[in-house]
C-alpha cells in the first residue's frame, strides 16, 4: 500500500495528492459549500490528542491520523471501525489531516462510513504535530498509534493496516495492567 508524507507548502499537497492516487499535476478539488451533516469535527493539537490518550476510562486508545484526499486512508477505515467496534472498551480517535478548507470533505467521508463520534483536525504546524506524537514518524498517512490503559505507546505504523494488525495492537494493549486509581 502507498503512503503520503504530510508536508506543508502547495508543492507538498501536490506531492502529497500523488502518493495517494489523485494524477499528478493535477490540482486538489475546490472546496465546496461547507457541509455540517456528519460528525463533530475539533480543531485539535498534539498536546490536545495527548491528553485525550492519558485520559482515564479506556482500557486502550487508538489514534489514527488520516485525510479524506488520501487512498490508503480512506481503505483501511472500515476495517479499522470494525475492529473498533468489538472492542467496546477501548478508545478511537480520529485525527484528519485535511486543511482546513477540506473539513466538508472529511465530515463527508465520516459520516459515509457511518462515524458519528467528535474527531479532531489536526492543528498547528505539521512537524511539531508529528514531532509530538511520534519522533520517528516520517509524516506518512495513515499513521496509527495503540497506547495501553496507562498512555504508554505499544504500536506504531505508518500506511494502512488491515484487521489483523488492528486486533494485534489492540490486545497488546488491552493486556497491559490498567494504573490504580488516581495514579494517572
């Protein structure tokens, strides 16, 4: 499976829009009348998904960074939500990396795929964001981190995953012993 690596500037969206099947030279789709239909979407740092991860009440979070341009992306999520979906207990958080002019767009593809939970749109610059979730994270979509019950971090990879890979993290992170209360 093809990747894209998340630069900022025109020249990397087009870049970026190659990795992830649309022609080459050719320039991203205007965007269209705001669409509000969908699930909510929150502007969201590093810091802010973060602290998301560390909050109490999930035996396991995962985090998927993802565009509604990108191919790969758009591929793996429904076996990523069916996964999700028979792990009652643990967390998904979905973090588009669309512009913010795209944001129609990414509400359309989640509420196509029948998402109806708040997802985040990255916010801030494009290297910190990556920087701070993960250090050797090249900037590829999708990307997705498994943190256990305590925030620690036990998987990470950058491209799609399939159902296998999406269950593997998962346990891994599941038979991680959760932190007393309070110790968070």
């Amino acid at each position: 499976m093809r990747s894209v690596r998340v630069l900022p500037g025109a020249a990397a969206l087009a870049l970026a829009l190659a990795g992830c099947g649309a022609r080459p030279g050719a320039a991203p789709r205007a965007a269209a009348a705001p669409d509000t239909a969908g699930p909510p979407i929150v502007r969201a740092t590093a810091d802010r998904v973060l602290a998301r991860v560390a909050a109490p009440g999930a035996r396991a979070t995962l985090v998927n960074v993802w565009a509604s341009w990108c191919g790969p992306c758009r591929a793996e999520m429904p076996a990523l939500l069916r996964v999700m979906r028979r792990h009652s207990d643990a967390r998904l958080l979905l973090v588009s990396a669309d512009f913010d002019a795209q944001e129609g767009a990414a509400r359309h593809v989640l509420r196509d795929l029948g998402v109806t939970d708040t997802t985040f749109l990255k916010a801030g610059g494009d290297q910190a964001f990556i920087d701070a979730l993960a250090p050797e994270w090249s900037g590829a979509l999708p990307a997705t981190l498994v943190y256990d019950a305590r925030g620690t971090r036990v998987a990470f990879w950058e491209g799609a995953g399939d159902s296998a890979r999406f269950e593997d993290a998962l346990a891994r992170a599941e038979r991680t012993p959760t932190a007393p209360e309070g110790t968070r």
